[in-house]
C-alpha cells in the first residue's frame, strides 16, 4: 500500500460522520506514530534491521550522533581517520575522488553519507587506486555527485569503547565514553581519531515496514481516531464492531512480528575477540 491507499482505507473504515472532521494531514500524522511503533517492534524482533555503520569525526573529544540514530550498538576506535569523498563519478565502476589517499585494491571499505550519487555509500572493495582516485568495484552511479561523503578501510583492529555513566568519567581514560544530549564523548580530552559507530536507525519512509504489516498501519490509525458514540446510537454496534477488529487486526501483526523475525545467531566475533557485525 502507498501513503494515499493508507489515507483511504482509514478514512473508510473510522465510520466518519457525513460532515468530514478528521483531515488527512492527521491521519498521516497519526500513521506515522504507527510506523513508528510497528518499526520498534521490527527493530527488537531482527538486530540486522535498519543496522548502519558510520565513521564520526570531530577536533574534540565530543562526536555528535547521526540524527536518525534510533540506538547505539557499539561504538569503535578507528585508530585513525577517515577520508572525505571529494567527488564520485555517475558511472560504472563509480569512482571516487581523495586527495592523496592510502588506500589499495582489494582493500574492503565502507563509504557513507556520499550526497547525490547515492549509489556509491555502502561496503565496497577498492580497484584501480591511483593517487588521488579510486573505484569501486561493482558498482554503478544512480545521480550526479554534490556533495560530502567518507570512507574508511574496515578493519579487525578497531578497538571497542566502553560506555561508562557520566558519573564515572575522570577523562583519563581514552577506552571509555559516555552520552551526553545526543554527544557521544570520549572520557580523554585530546582524543584524536575518528570513531566508527554501529547503530540502528530510526524510522524514515513507508518502505521501512513490510508491505505485508501495512494494514497494521490502517489499524493503529482507525484505533487511534475512531469516535464511539453512546450505546442508544444507531451506528453503535457497527462502530464497536469496527473498532474490534482493528485492534485484533493490529495485535495480530505485532504478533507475528515478533514470532516470524527470529533473533540471528549471536553477533559474530572478529578470531582476534575485537571486531563486530550482526549477521
């Protein structure tokens, strides 16, 4: 279902009185606190669902989270840099513009927050690296580049930070961070590298949720704008009638979210005990 095919089947079936009091602008409003829920639901039944990992800069010890960062996983030292994406051709294999890089064929690298050509974010492995040029093999440009992008090499030797509550920071301890308003910051004033950060993110578009648990979506938002009117009304038992089976409807898809994604094996674990990505 689309966002208007959404609209329409809500506004069917709340049972609206002849005088129309309910806009779409709140019905859209109220679908997406569905999405938002059923998304939740997605989120804790599969680890590996809306999963991205990103490298975070900063010239300080405070590095500001992703704003769609819905949870933290782990968060990484890089124990470097990452490299700024100058440029990314619109073609095949795309390839990438970086001053004066260090990377190699055959190196697997992770590219993210590349604006436009958004072809080229994703784990890739390097060709043709040249001075300040390199392409990634296998891919193909969908739009002309504007602007941003990093890339850095992953690698096992990431080392893990640890979160510590802010009443345990000394800023001694460059292992260790805490969160802060959205911050995550490094418990060592003169941290310098980057962080590679993993983390689910939160809800963006209708294509986040199944096509299948969209009816879930017309519930929540029947359930949540249905007027009942007293008992001695007419359209009483019609109206109680409707607004059971959507709410029977709507559990009944929280149900089989969470017995259909079953949890994947445990996280796997880089031989050497430090690197880590969900199946």
């Amino acid at each position: 279902m689309n966002a208007a095919e959404i609209t329409a089947a809500v506004r069917r079936d709340i049972r609206e009185p002849s005088a129309i009091t309910i806009s779409d602008t709140q019905i859209t409003a109220i679908v997406a606190l569905g999405a938002d829920r059923i998304w939740e639901a997605l989120l804790k039944s599969d680890p590996t669902k809306g999963k991205e990992r990103v490298s975070l800069s900063s010239t300080t010890n405070v590095f500001s989270l992703p704003s769609d960062c819905h949870k933290i996983y782990k968060v990484w030292d890089m124990k470097d840099n990452a490299d700024s994406v100058e440029a990314a051709t619109n073609a095949s294999n795309i390839e990438l513009t970086l001053t004066a890089h260090e990377f190699e064929d055959e190196q697997i690298v992770r590219v993210h927050d590349v604006g436009g050509n958004t072809a080229a974010n994703g784990v890739w492995e390097v060709t043709a690296a040249a001075t300040d040029t390199l392409e990634l093999s296998g891919s193909t440009g969908n739009d002309v580049y504007t602007s941003g992008g990093k890339i850095f090499q992953e690698s096992n030797s990431f080392r893990e930070m640890v979160e510590i509550d802010v009443e345990e920071a000394s800023y001694h301890n460059e292992f260790q961070y805490f969160l802060r308003s959205g911050e995550i910051v490094v418990d060592y004033p003169t941290f310098s590298n980057d962080l590679v950060l993993d983390y689910a993110r939160n809800y963006s578009t209708l294509t986040d949720i199944p096509a299948k648990y969209h009816i879930g979506l017309v519930s929540y938002a029947v359930v949540n704008t249905m007027r009942i009117p007293s008992k001695d009304s007419p359209n009483y038992e019609d109206i109680h009638s409707m607004l059971s089976y959507h709410t029977n409807r709507l559990n009944s898809v929280f149900d089989s979210i969470y017995t259909s994604f079953g949890q994947s094996a445990r996280p796997k674990r880089h031989p050497q005990g430090i690197h880590w990505e969900c199946l």
